[in-house]
C-alpha cells in the first residue's frame, strides 16, 4: 500500500515513461524523458535504487518488516515503516538481486 502522495506520483510518472515509444527499459530514452520530467515538476523519478547499509540484522524482537533478495536471499530487516518497505521494487539488493517483502 502505497501511502506517500510524492512516492505514489513518481512511481506512476516511472510506469507511464515506459509507456512512450522507446522506454520500454531503462535505456538512455527514458532516462531523458525522466530528466525532462523531473525538471519540469521537481519531482524524483529514479530507476531501481540498491540499499545501501543498514544490512545489520536487528535484535528479532525489533524487526516489524522483513525484505528478502530473490537472488542471494539475503534478508534486510526494518524496525519500521521506510522507503524500501514501502516500495521494494523500486529498490535492489547490493548483489543486484530483486527484493520481496516477506514480513
Ligand atoms: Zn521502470
Ligand atoms: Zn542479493
């Protein structure tokens, strides 16, 4: 569930790029029009982002949301609500791998 107006119009605006003649991927096309895009309305459209840190398995009984990498399995763990829990697509593991929220 998306709950954040400014996430939520991004990642709208993300999907519609790909909508236009030649933005199927991430490819040098998109990237511009997102540029274009985000210049215009000062908004934030990004490709995946990896998660950075805060790898560090926190003490069982703090953890409230668990994301697991599809690829090496590692598991990140949040003690509350954040981005990447939000919006685990839009995120990747360091080792490249998608992220599914288990927890
Ligand atoms: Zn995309
Ligand atoms: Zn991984």
């Amino acid at each position: 569930m998306l709950t954040d107006p400014g996430l939520l119009r991004e990642t709208l605006l993300h999907e519609l790029l790909h909508t236009c003649p030649g933005c199927r991927d991430h490819g040098d096309r998109w990237k511009s029009y997102a540029a274009l895009v985000n210049g215009r309305m000062g908004t934030n459209i990004q490709r995946t982002v990896k998660v950075e840190g805060e790898f560090t398995p926190l003490r069982r009984e703090e953890v409230k949301y668990v994301l697991r990498c599809q690829s090496c399995g590692r598991e990140i763990t949040r003690m509350r609500m954040c981005k990447v829990v939000r919006a685990p697509w839009r995120y990747r593991c360091l080792c490249g791998g998608k992220l599914k929220r288990v927890q």
